[in-house]
C-alpha cells in the first residue's frame, strides 16, 4: 500500500497542532501534495445495521427470507449477496416488489452513526490523504440510494440495477448484480474511472460477498478492512474493527495510510469536535478443536 508513513512528516495533522489541512501552510511543499484515494464501502450491515432484504422482507410481511438465503447459498446458483436480486425476479413472493417498496426499505433501514461526516472527514483530506467514498453494494440501489440521501450522492453508489416494466412497474430483469465478483467489476471500472492506481484503493467490508473483492485489493496492495468477525472476512481483511459508528474506519485509515500514532488518532478526532470513548484491541484467533483419538479411523 502506497502510504503516508514518512517518518520525517513532522507537519502532517496527527503529530502538529499548527498544521492546517488545505489551507496550504506557506513554506510547506508538502500541504500542497495531495494523494488520491477511492475509499468504497459495502453498505448492508456495514453503512446498516441489518440486510437490506430482511428489511424488505419485513415491508412485505413475508417471512423465511433468511432460510431461502442459505437455501440459495447452498447450491451456489447466485453470487453470494445476490440472493435478494434473484428473490426479486424468481421468487412469487418477492415478485410483487415495486420501485417504491425499495425507496421505502431504505428509509426504513437503521444506518450505523456518523455516515455524513465520515464522508466529509475523506473527502476534505487527512494529511494531504484524500478519500473519495463510493458505495459498492449488493442491494438494490434503491434502497441504497433512500437509504443514504443527504449523505452519499446517488452518483457515487455503485448498486444492483433492476430493470422495470414501464407498464407494470414490475421487475423484469436485473441489469447488474454488485455481489460476489460483480464487486470487484464494479471496483475495477471505478478504478479506472478515476485513473486510480490499484495501490490507491480501499475496500471495507462485512461479508462473505465481499470476500472476492477484498482478495483482489490486497492483491493489488490495497488496503482491506472488515467491520465484522465473520471468519471468511476477518482473516482476509488487512485490519478489523467493530464499532456501530461509521467514523471507526477512520481508525486503521488514520494508522496504517496518514501514518498516525494512537495520540495522533486522538488528536485528529478532538479536531473534528469528536472524543474516542473506548478503544479496544484485540487479536482474534478463531479455533475449533476435537478430541484425537476420535478422528482415527477404525
Ligand atoms: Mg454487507
């Protein structure tokens, strides 16, 4: 990963109280330096709290969308994470879903705090680091575009597309999925967009339909970080970090790419009128262990 580690970047926001981001500090050849990131964003339980598709489901008052997930995941006939896409045009149930159902939904789904400013926080730049946000998501989008109006522009989410019947307004094709390795299409063709070298993109992520994609960052020494302990994500992604506040990411972003220290973290947030409360670390190793002597075969 291109990052900003310079051990002699005395002027950077997390060790100087006197350096001003953006205002082109005089003398200070290195405020005018800016680097360039893409920072996208899965969005169901990682912008939410919950999947897009339980929520829907909820709308509908239908029930075991849960268990038609697994069954889906099971027989791998969708890319996981789009099991809601394939619902929406397969299943009786679901076939009933209008362009207005989905704007519903996202007004309805409970977003983690913060979103906004997080946004503003990338965008404005830390330490000459620049992060343009994009959400990259597997839900309909939109939910996703309801779901996050006044925080992300509609322009900057990359989301399943539907197609709908302009008589009915029935569903009656899905023009892109954004799941599995349709994540990592949508990254690529983001990337190359904003003539962004691979080294300048990070991915955060919850699930097991962003494994795909965070396996192509960090083969292109991107920067990964999972918001989950889910065992297919957590051992893939560079760092993890729970928090039900979206500006958490700004941790492991702050440390390992703008190169700040713990005070550093600190100091950045108290500048933006924000207090760390708690701070845990952990190092998570997930175990299964049985008895030897039955594994031995008789
Ligand atoms: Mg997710």
């Amino acid at each position: 990963m291109a990052n900003g580690c310079d051990s002699n970047n005395e002027l950077d926001e997390c060790h100087s109280e006197a350096y001003l981001p953006g205002m082109g500090n005089p003398g200070d050849a290195r405020a005018e330096v800016s680097k360039d990131y893409v920072l996208a964003s899965d969005f169901d339980q990682t912008l939410s709290f919950n999947d897009s598709g339980i929520a829907l489901s909820e709308l509908l008052g239908t029930s075991g969308f849960e268990e038609k997930v697994r069954g889906l995941a099971r027989i791998n006939l969708v890319q996981q994470g789009g099991e809601l896409a394939y619902l929406l045009l397969h299943d009786p149930e679901y076939r009933r879903v209008r362009r207005e159902h989905l704007v519903e939904v996202g007004k309805r789904i409970r977003l983690k705090r913060n979103i906004g400013r997080l946004v503003e926080i990338l965008e404005s730049g830390i330490d000459g680091h620049r992060f343009r946000f994009y959400v990259v998501s597997a839900a309909p989008e939109e939910v996703v575009q309801s779901a996050l109006a006044g925080l992300v522009p509609p322009e900057r989410i990359r989301a399943t597309r539907l197609d709908y019947d302009p008589e009915t307004g029935e569903i009656r094709a899905v023009r892109h999925v954004s799941a599995g390795y349709g994540k990592v299409a949508a990254l690529t063709e983001l990337q190359q967009s904003l003539q962004l070298p691979a080294d300048r993109v990070v991915y955060v992520g919850d699930g097991s339909s962003d494994v795909h994609v965070m396996l192509h960052v960090n083969r292109l020494d991107g920067y990964t970080i999972a918001v989950s302990e889910n065992p297919f994500i957590a051992p893939i992604a560079r760092r993890t970090i729970l928090s039900d506040d979206a500006l958490s990411v700004l941790v492991p972003i702050l440390e390992d790419i703008a190169g700040c220290d713990a005070a550093g973290v600190r100091g950045v947030f108290s500048r933006h009128g924000l207090e760390i409360q708690e701070w845990g670390k952990v190092r998570t190793d997930f175990l299964t262990i049985r008895d030897a002597a039955r594994s031995v075969p008789a």
